[in-house]
C-alpha cells in the first residue's frame, strides 16, 4: 500500500472472505497494519486448510473469539503474529497453542494480558520453536526460567523479552544456561538486569549478532571485559563478543570509556552500534574504538552506522580524529 501511495490499509472482513475463498492455495496471509479487522477475518482465514503462517499484527480488534476460529488448523500452523492485540489473553491462546506442533516463530509484543504461563505451553508442544518475541507481556523471572527450560537449546535463535518489567538478573540467567545458540537477543528497558545478567549472557550466548541492551541502566563496564573466574574456558575467551553486528547501549547511563574499551578489544564485525544517551563517554571511548587492538584491526573499521548523539563530553576534534 505503502510504495504505490496509500498510507491507510483499508482491508476489511470481507476481503480477507474472497482472498480465503479464491486463494485457497495460499499458505501465508500478512495483514499487519490491517486495523479495521475483526473476528470475523479469522473466521474466514479458519477455513483455509493450507494456510502455515498468519500476520494480523497492529490488528486491535482482534480478541480470543477470534484466535478460537483457527483451532481447526492449528496443527499446520509455523508462524503466528499477534504483535499489538492487546485484547488477547491467556485463555484463548493456550487452547491455540495447546493444538499447534509445528510454530517456528511467534510474535506476541505488546499483548499485555499474555503471561508467561501460555508461553510456557507454547513451549512445550512446539518444540521446533526458534523466534519468540513477547516485549511488554507478563513475564517474571520465575516465568521466564519455565519457559526457557521447555525451548529447545538446539533450534531457539531469536528471543525479545524487551520492556518485561519483572525480568532480573536471574531470568537473565536462566537465558543464557537454556538458549546459548541465540542471533537476536532485546532486553532493551529491562531495568533490574545489571552486570551479573549481562556477565551469564554474554559469556554463553557466544553468536549473538543482534544485541539490544536500550536502558537497561543497571549495566556497567565489567560485563564486557572476560573474566576468567567467572568462565575459565578458552573458547568463551575466543567466542565472547566476536559476532556481533548490531549493539545499542541507548541510554546505558553508567558505561564509562573502559566498558567501550572492553568492546573494542573483541568486537570486529560490529556494524551498528548506538550509544545514544552515554553521557559518561569521553574522547577516550571514540580513541578505543579507532584503536587496533587485535591483528592491527581496530573496531571502527567495520561500523557503518555510529549514534554518538546526546554524549555531551564528546568533542568534535575526536569526532573528526
């Protein structure tokens, strides 16, 4: 809709009708945005037996009567995104879930009356799971710890557990024990996560890519830095911090020039990297990270995108140096 001009989605009810009707074949249908859907659009999209993924993000009318429609083809389902339907509950979703064995990836961001006691059913029977994303649900340690021991280490790759208030350093833990073959991991707005959590993090989830620590205020420069008390293993010191592409530190307000020299010392792929919001950063920290640390390789060689802006003792002459 967007690239041909039009900024409002206006499909309703009864195109989703024809399009389940005369694209019987199809096995995916993305509504995200589609805000004037109801109950009725899952009633329709129930009864076509092909379908294997669903988007009806940003849909708010959508409720537990409607998610009830697609129990007939839960079976078949692999990917189920619910992002924004904040009338969803526990109650609905865990008779869906209970019925899905196949769901690869789900989104349920900013469905504030899920916990994580669905979650957890959904863990259990779909053991293939490798994308969950519940930003802004009911998620408490305790809760997050019974979720991570139902996924599989073996195929869990992306978790968002962003803005989950009650989430500490010990559902941190729990993260980095249960899933160590994370890519994306956001726990941006987790502000009872420190040091400690980071620490568990990143000394076992050796190939995150993607990390997102936005206002998690709690953190400082130690979690960077290899601590062989901690984990002695050689191939944590060899792994720690060495894929990472994407990192935001947005507003991290106790990150101090030697927490980016810790970065600097392992980091070489790191492509983003915002720190948007430091103000304890000096010169120093842009001297560590144009510094080459390792093989004459310093971590500015490989950033294309670089937010420095609110660092108010940042100076210009080290900006152009």
């Amino acid at each position: 809709f967007k690239s041909v001009g039009r900024d409002t989605i206006n499909v309703t009810d009864h195109d989703v009708s024809v399009l389940s009707t005369f694209a019987s074949l199809t096995v995916g249908f993305d509504f995200s945005g589609c805000h004037l859907l109801t109950n009725n659009s899952l009633e329709c999209l129930g009864r076509a037996t092909q379908i294997r993924v669903i988007s009806l993000e940003n849909c708010p009318k959508i409720d537990d009567k409607g998610v009830l429609y697609l129990l007939d083809i839960a079976e078949k389902l692999e990917v189920l995104n619910f992002a924004g339907a904040v009338h969803l509950t526990d109650q609905a979703l865990a008779q869906l879930f209970g019925k899905c064995e196949r769901l690869t990836a789900v989104n349920v961001n900013n469905c504030i009356h899920v916990s994580h006691e669905v979650l957890h059913v959904l863990a259990l029977h779909n053991h293939k799971l490798s994308d969950l994303r519940c930003s802004g649900c009911d998620v408490s340690d305790s809760g997050l710890s019974m979720i991570c021991s139902a996924l599989s280490a073996k195929h869990m790759r992306s978790l968002d557990i962003s803005f989950c208030r009650d989430v500490s350093d010990y559902g941190a833990i729990s993260v980095a024990e249960s899933c160590p073959e994370l890519r994306y991991l956001n726990l941006s707005g987790l502000s009872r996560v420190s040091d400690r959590g980071a620490r568990h993090l990143l000394a076992k989830c050796w190939y995150v890519t993607e990390l997102n620590l936005e206002d998690v205020f709690l953190l400082n420069d130690q979690a960077f830095f290899f601590d062989r008390d901690f984990d002695g293993r050689l191939a944590a010191d060899e792994n720690m911090l060495k894929h990472l592409t994407y990192l935001s530190l947005r507003d991290c307000v106790n990150i101090t020039d030697d927490g980016i020299k810790g970065l600097g010392e392992r980091c070489r792929k790191i492509e983003t990297f915002i720190v948007r919001g430091c103000d304890k950063l000096t010169d120093q920290s842009l001297s560590w990270m144009s510094h080459p640390f390792e093989d004459n390789f310093s971590m500015v060689d490989s950033i294309r995108v670089l937010d420095i802006s609110n660092c108010a003792l940042l100076t210009s002459d080290a900006v152009l140096e």
